[in-house]
C-alpha cells in the first residue's frame, strides 16, 4: 500500500498563507468545522465541499476534493454550523 501523495487542506493553507478563521469566513462554516478538517478529522462531502469553495475563492484556485487528502465522513450528520 502506496503513501498519498496528494497535498492536505492543511499543507494547502500553510502555503498560501489561508488562516482558519479566513476559510471559516469565506465558507460560512464553523471555525471548529475548519480545524477538524485542518488536523485530519472525518468531515462531511458537503462541508469539505464548502470550505474548499471558500479556500478557492480566498486564493483563486481551482482545487477539488479529489485533488486533496481528506478524510470524509460516512454519514452527513453535521457537528458544528454557522
């Protein structure tokens, strides 16, 4: 079983210099939301979904889900909101 090669929403914001209160702004999402997205935790499609919208706008870029390791959860029951 290969590594993931695949950058994390974490390394992403670290290179673009994206704080998690300039995502959680931008995506209308819970900061709480974006920090268990940052350190790994299983999030929601539809979260994940949101607040990468929001890092492609704050930055101009055209990341997707695909693109990124992320770790998404099972069910859509959603923790924190806005």
């Amino acid at each position: 079983m290969g590594t993931d090669s695949r950058p994390s929403l974490r390394m992403l914001c670290l290179e673009y210099g994206v704080t998690i209160l300039d995502l959680a702004r931008a995506s209308n999402r819970h900061p709480l939301l974006i920090w268990d997205m940052l350190v790994g935790n299983p999030v929601s499609r539809e979260e994940a979904h949101m607040i990468l919208c929001g890092f492609n706008s704050l930055r101009a870029t055209s990341f997707t889900l695909d693109e990124l390791r992320i770790s998404l959860s099972i069910d859509d029951g959603n923790r924190f909101h806005s």
